[in-house]
C-alpha cells in the first residue's frame, strides 16, 4: 500500500513539475524570458510560488530547463533527418530548411531561447545546446564527405558554418523588435534560400 501511495505522489510530482514548465515555456513564447518570473509561472500553471521553489531553485534553474528541453526535442528531429535514407545533400538540405522553418514558426520563443540577453548560467546552456546541434549537422557532413558528395578541408569548421547559417542568419525576422512580418510564401522563400546556401556551400563542384 505505501508502495503504491509513494508511486502515485512521484507521479503528482513529476505533474507539477511538467505543468510548471511547460506554463514557463508559454510565458516565453508570449514574450520573452523577461516575462517568464516566477509569480508569473506560477499563477499560469494554477500553483504557489512556493511549489515552483520545491521543484526549482530560482528562475534561472526553471529556464535552463526550459531551453534544454526544447533543444532536445529539436536534436531529435535532426537525427531523425541524419538517420534517414535520403541522399545526403537532401539530408542536409532538409535539416537546415526543417530547423529555421520551426523557428519561424515559433518566433518569439526561438528568438529567446537563442537570442535574448541572458544571465551567464543560461548562456551556458545556450553554448552546449549549440554544440549538439552542431553534432547532428556533424553527422551529415561526415556522411557527405565520405560518399565524395561534400568537398570541405575540415569537418569542425563546416559544421560551424553550417550552424551559424542556420541559427544567426533568423536573427532579423525573429528580433521582436524589428516588428517583422513574414507572409507564408517569403517564409518558404526565405527557408529554401538558407538551406540552399548551406548546401552550395559544402558540395563538390564540377572541377573541384
């Protein structure tokens, strides 16, 4: 009996704590980290501010989480791309376009999970969240330039190029401040140029 009392209070536990973030992560897709503080989280999520305090230590912990989660999920829709039997400059061509497509789509929340001034700790986790991405675009580079499909001296660096593309290059449309307005059809205009680019950038031409 205590057996089953302690798996259904982990289980209302883990509910609070998914309810908390995920009321955090709508708070930042309305408007920004700045508007994700603890009072606010709590009062979507229907608890106390103190409840958040028993999962979270402060506001920067709940955001850290937040971010990580997110990444995550998008790491496992570029593996999932990488892992796939397209040719690989589809590959790559599909990982890029798919990753700025979802960001468009979100633009306030990609804009601050990627862009918005932060703390140090939340940097941090802004930096290796870079790193798995890069592993991922990684992944398909490898691919390529075994295949003699890509044609790139170092692997580290494309990579590098391939993910400041696809990440620095939305800074623009997604900057609340610019007020920018993508109609559907600029939106698939603009996805396609940057994956586009991404893949002229590493592929053999003819001569090389």
């Amino acid at each position: 009996m205590s057996y089953k009392r302690s798996s259904l209070m982990q289980e209302r536990m883990e509910q609070n704590r998914q309810t908390i973030l995920q009321s955090a992560r709508e708070l930042i897709a309305q408007g920004g980290f700045k508007d994700a503080q603890i009072q606010a989280i709590a009062e979507r999520a229907g608890v106390s501010s103190g409840l958040v305090y028993r999962y979270f230590d402060n506001k920067s912990q709940v955001l850290i989480e937040v971010l990580s989660d997110a990444i995550q999920y998008e790491i496992q829709i570029l593996n999932n791309i990488a892992a796939s039997d397209l040719p690989v400059a589809e590959k790559l061509h599909k990982a890029v376009s798919t990753f700025v497509k979802r960001a468009l789509n979100s633009p306030q929340l990609a804009y601050s999970l990627m862009f918005e001034p932060v703390d140090p700790s939340i940097e941090h986790e802004r930096f290796r969240s870079k790193q798995l991405i890069k592993q991922s675009i990684n992944e398909i580079l490898a691919e390529g330039k075994i295949n003699g499909e890509f044609g790139f001296e170092d692997l580290n660096t494309a990579a590098l190029c391939v993910v400041g593309a696809m990440t620095f290059v939305v800074i623009e449309p997604l900057n609340p401040s610019k007020n920018v307005r993508f109609d559907q059809a600029y939106k698939d205009y603009f996805v396609k140029q940057i994956a586009d680019f991404c893949v002229s950038g590493v592929c053999l031409k003819e001569g090389d």
